[in-house]
C-alpha cells in the first residue's frame, strides 16, 4: 500500500521540479505558524487532532459534501487542539488548497500526505501549515533524516509516523521527537490498539506521542491517553456522520461516541 502512494507521488514531484525550473516555485509563507505541539500541549480538553478526510483506501467517500472551511470552524468551536488536513489527491480526494481554505480558525495545522522529497517541504511551507506528516516506513533512515531536517530548517515541525519497533528505531536514529503511531494494518487495512499499546512503552522523555487511526469512542481515547499518549489523531469517526463538529464535541464534551 506505502507503495502504491510513493508511486502517486511522482507526477507532483515531477510538477514541482518544473516549477523549479522555471523560477515560479511559491516562496515560504511569511509571518509567525501557530505552534502544532505547544498548540496540543495547551489544549483545555483531551489534545485531538480533528481530521478533514474526504475519502480513504478503506473506508471510500467519506464527506465528499462537507466543505473545508464548515469542516475547520465547527472543528474549532468544538474544541479541537489542531486540524489535520489530507492534500493527497490520488486516494484520499485532498487538495493543497484546503491548508488556506482552513487556515482561518487559527488552529495549528498538519499537511497530511506522503511526503518523499524536499520540494514537497518547500511546497509545504508555502502554505498556512505548521506541521507535516512524514512516514518512517516510506523512508530509509538517510532519507528520513534529511526531511527531518529540511522541514525543520523551513520552520516546520514534522510529525514522524511509525507502525512497528523498527519504524521507531528508524526515526529516532533520524532524529525525531514528535512520534504518530498508526494503528491501521496496511496488510488488512483494519485497526489494530496493539500497536499503540505496545510501542508506548518505549517512549522516551521529552518525546511528543501521538496515536492515530480507528478512535471512535471516548473510552478509547481515554485509555490510549492514560497509557502515556499526548494526543490522539481521529479522522473518519468525525467526518463520517455528516457532523464531524457535532461528533467532536460529543466525544470531548459528552463522553459519548463521535
């Protein structure tokens, strides 16, 4: 599945290589990010990350109707820490654009995508984004080291994405200290908590821990927290139901289901 995605990554390397080219690549976005980790790290509710997803390999269309920018202030009001935003166009219906288009909340926001190449930093930083996802598994070590790297130099935080111990061995030796752990099987495409439960164990101080993938209840969310998770990254249980304002609330607020 990693990759399928990789492959569909090129034709949009391919199209910021031309850009290069031709001297119009968008220059870096100025003036001050909202901070994606001190922005989780002061959230007054359990920190969740609240996902716009359109569409996903498992799961099909999602929220195909619900525009980004309801998506980003029903989100805000009802209490999200930060907004993830899928811009992966292949399988999961994103765009770029929906990083402005959700940007005016003020929210900390995270590009997520499948990000291989320096140039997708660049284009990154061009956007409203403060945070972007970068996925261990998709990367050797040196590979993974010098995005790390070259997000951070662009004034970005990058959000490091494991499945397995290896994956965590890998991006500490890259250099990570924000760690998402996936808790989908790639192999079956279905959710699996053994994964965040076994890997928490092996959080270290001064890392930030994120679990991501399958959270649809709030006794879920509170028992990955208490084992030592910052923060929990929840997409298609919001986006789903037609109200993925009315669902955060609920699981933040309510204790009910999103």
């Amino acid at each position: 599945m990693l990759e399928r995605f990789r492959k569909a990554k090129a034709a949009e390397v391919f199209a910021l290589q031309e850009l290069v080219a031709r001297g119009v690549l968008p220059r870096p976005r100025e003036g001050s990010r909202p901070s994606f980790r001190a922005g989780l790290e002061s959230s007054p509710y359990p920190a969740v990350i609240a996902e716009y997803k359109r569409s996903s390999p498992s799961k099909g269309d999602i929220g195909l109707t619900l525009g980004p920018e309801a998506v980003a202030w029903a989100y805000a009001k009802a209490g999200a820490a930060a907004l993830s935003v899928l811009t992966e166009e292949v399988y999961f219906k994103g765009k770029m654009e929906y990083l402005e288009r959700m940007a005016a909340p003020g929210l900390p926001l995270l590009r997520k995508d499948f990000i291989i190449h320096p140039l997708q930093i660049a284009q990154t930083a061009a956007s409203p984004a403060c945070a972007l996802l970068l996925v261990a598994r998709m990367l050797d070590e040196k590979e993974l080291g010098r995005l790390l790297r070259c997000s951070q130099e662009a004034g970005l935080e990058p959000v490091t994405e494991v499945f397995d111990a290896d994956d965590l061995r890998k991006a500490r030796a890259a250099g990570a200290a924000i760690i998402q752990v996936n808790n989908r099987d790639l192999s079956r495409l279905t959710v699996d908590f053994s994964f965040s439960r076994r890997l928490i164990t092996r959080k270290k101080p001064g890392e930030f821990w994120i679990t991501a993938s399958g959270i649809e209840k709030r006794e879920e969310l509170d028992s990955l927290l208490a084992l030592g998770f910052d923060a929990a990254l929840i997409g298609s249980s919001l986006m789903s139901g037609g109200d993925p304002g009315g669902s955060l609330a609920a699981l933040l607020k309510g204790g009910g289901s999103a």
